[in-house]
C-alpha cells in the first residue's frame, strides 16, 4: 500500500509517468533485491517491473495484447 502510494505521490507532483514513477521508487527508495511492482494508471498503461532477480508477471489489454515473463 505505502509503495502505490509513494508512486501516485510522484506523479501527481512531479509530475511524471508511470514508468517514471514506478522506476524511481524500484531503483531510488526502495532497496536492491527487495520487490517488483505491477500497476496500471488512468490511462491503461501497464507497468511491470522489479529490482529482482526476476518476478512472476502478466498483463492484457483490451486490444489483446498480451504479456507474460518471469526474468527480464
């Protein structure tokens, strides 16, 4: 919960996108090796990422795109 929110934080002031945000918080607040993120913002993009080894993830949107990955 607190990881969402530090994420809305930063782009409502900063203002930044999502993948902006959602780096920022992996790579600059957040510790190496300690967590992934799956969001999605206002405006159906999809951020999937982590500053692990690898993370269990999927995304689909409503022109079927699809996405699954495990490492990189």
């Amino acid at each position: 919960a607190v990881s969402g929110h530090t994420v809305s934080a930063y782009m409502k002031y900063k203002p930044a996108t999502l993948e902006e945000a959602g780096d920022y918080l992996l790579q600059d607040v957040l510790n190496p090796g300690e967590a992934g993120m799956i969001a999605v913002d206002k405006y159906g993009n999809i951020y999937m990422d982590m500053n692990t080894n690898g993370m269990f993830r999927g995304s689909s949107d409503s022109e079927g795109n699809r996405e699954v990955a495990i490492w990189d």
